[in-house]
C-alpha cells in the first residue's frame, strides 16, 4: 500500500527531513505524466502554468528556450530540468523555427508523436501544488534547474528506462507507476540540485547541502515546537553564537530565529487549511504558551490573522493550477 505525505508526517519511526517536510507540505499532484516523441522539425511552444515542470530526455537532443531567458539551453540525452516560475517556453530542434502551440494531453502516460517522432523522446510531468505559499517555499530556486553531469545524469537513469519501459509495454497499472516515477525524478533532481557545490544561492535549499547550517534546520524541522534559542541552535551547528548566526544569513537569507518562526508558521497554514483544529491547540503544539502570541507572530509571517486564513483556504488547500494533464 503506498502512503501519503501525511501517513510519514505522523509516524515518528519513519523521520521527516527538510526536503520531505517542505515537499509534504507543497502535496505536489502529478497533472500529468507523458512522453513525446519528436521527429522530422519542430518546435514546440508551451504556455503559461502554475506548479513545477520536470522533464527529461531520453534519447536525442533539443533546445530549452525560456520567455525572458537570454540564452536558450542545449538539452542532450540524459538530462534533467526543471520549471518553477511559470514562465512561457518552448522545445525544439531548431531555433529559427516558428512554434507550434503544444496540444493538450489528456491521458497519463499517454505517448505524442510529433512529425513521426524518432529523433527526440521526451518523459517527465506536471505537478500541481496545494499550498498557498508555494512561492515562500521554492522562491530560492532559480526559474530551470538544469541536470546534465554525467555523475547527476547516471543517477536519473534507473527511472527514465523504467518509464520507457512502461510507456512501450503498457501494462496494467503503467499509468500509476508512471505518476510515482515522475515524483521519484523531480525528488532527485532537486536533490542533485542541493548537492551541486558549483551553484550558489541563498535559500533554505541550498543551505541544507552545509553541513553546520543544515544541521540546525534538521533540528528545527525535527521539533518545531522547541523553545529554539540562536544559542541552542548554534550549539547544534557546533559554532559560535555570531559565527552562526552570520553564516546562517548568508545562506539561508534570514536569521535563524526568523527561519524558525516562519516555518512554523507554515506548518500552521497547512493544518489550517487542511483541519478544523481550534487555533489555541494549533498555538501549544507549536511551541506558542498563548493564542494571541501566536497570532500576532502568524499575521506578521503569514500578512493575515490565523481565523482569517482558515476562511479563506480552510478545510481544503487551495490547487495552485487549473491546467489538465502534461499540456505545456
């Protein structure tokens, strides 16, 4: 049986990190898991969206040509990318080619073959994301996390031939088996993406691949509702009081104590939109000793009282996307 974000979230013997808490909470929704196989020349224009865009190339190579991205990306067999911002793109062969507008898919796993395919093969998915606050989460990154080291492209490959495999053979629950390949790729992708030393940036993201920095966010995440001083979260990072708090904001772009009270104040959020928990239990499970402590720190975090978010968004998160399927 497979089990949602939330079965992990509440049973401490399978333990949480960063990367899992903040993906829990962004509940990504596969809204398409495709492939296209390309032949003859194309280009392909794909429109606005709203979530994440992971694709890969299988076999072949193509263009990446981003609206407002100066220099279009080369993308040759085994690499990975990427899209966060919703910015219009296009795929082709040929950059001097007029594009097409990219048709609707509307079947999972489903195979579009533009021009009679055979020269390049396309996999990979769009992921709708249920929190409100995506752009605070994945606001770090860059618009195309691009995957093309070898070492990167190797560890990629497993899920690419399983999915190829999956799209030729269609078996009996090849359309499921692709949605969870599809969030096996963009949970990797990210992952090499923290790993690669050589691209800088502030965010919580790339802070987690330092070693002192993130194992005061692994404390954090691990136990929200801990009085967490800069003294005891220094103490975890094994560095000074100054030195930590120094090198903290360099890398994560706020303080340590700022960190710790936005991120609870999104796990707050999400049981808001998501539950009917009175606000006073949400406040002491968090560490907050009254209802009106937390509330002030939620309306400055969040830019709204805590009764006046569960209004809006309550019961159910919001799906930040209307578009069906891989479209774009």
């Amino acid at each position: 049986m497979l089990c949602s974000p939330r079965y992990f979230r509440h049973h401490p013997r399978l333990p949480m990190d960063p990367l899992s808490d903040v993906l829990s909470l962004l509940k990504p929704r596969i809204q398409g898991a495709a492939c296209l196989d390309m032949g003859g020349h194309w280009s392909m224009q794909f429109p606005h969206y709203r979530g994440i865009k992971c694709y890969a190339i299988v076999s072949g190579t193509c263009w990446l040509a981003m609206e407002g991205h100066a220099e279009a990306i080369a993308l040759n067999a085994g690499d990975c990318f990427l899209l966060f911002d919703g910015r219009p793109f296009r795929l082709t062969n040929d950059l001097n080619l007029t594009s097409s507008q990219f048709p609707a898919c509307s079947s999972t796993g489903a195979i579009q073959t533009i021009g009679g395919g055979g020269s390049c093969f396309i996999v990979g998915g769009h992921f709708a994301l249920a929190n409100s606050q995506a752009a605070a989460l994945l606001g770090s990154l860059s618009p195309v996390v691009h995957i093309r080291s070898e070492p990167d492209k190797a560890a990629l490959r497993w899920a690419l031939e399983r999915m190829r495999k999956e799209l030729s053979e269609q078996q009996p629950g090849a359309s499921l088996i692709m949605q969870h390949l599809a969030h096996m790729m963009l949970i990797q992708a990210l992952r090499l993406h923290v790993a690669d030393n050589s691209r800088a940036g502030a965010g919580w993201l790339f802070a987690l691949a330092d070693r002192q920095v993130s194992a005061a966010i692994n404390a954090v995440h691990a136990d929200p509702a801990h009085r967490w001083t800069l003294q005891s979260l220094a103490e975890r990072a094994g560095m000074s009081r100054s030195g930590f708090a120094l090198k903290f904001k360099q890398l994560v772009g706020e303080s340590p104590m700022g960190y710790v009270t936005r991120w609870r104040m999104l796990l707050a959020s999400d049981r808001l939109a998501n539950s009917d928990e009175p606000v006073a239990v949400l406040a002491a499970s968090l560490g907050y000793e009254s209802e009106s402590s937390f509330s002030t720190a939620f309306k400055r975090v969040m830019g709204s009282s805590p009764k006046r978010f569960f209004s809006r968004h309550g019961a159910a998160a919001e799906v930040m996307t209307e578009e069906p399927s891989m479209q774009r």
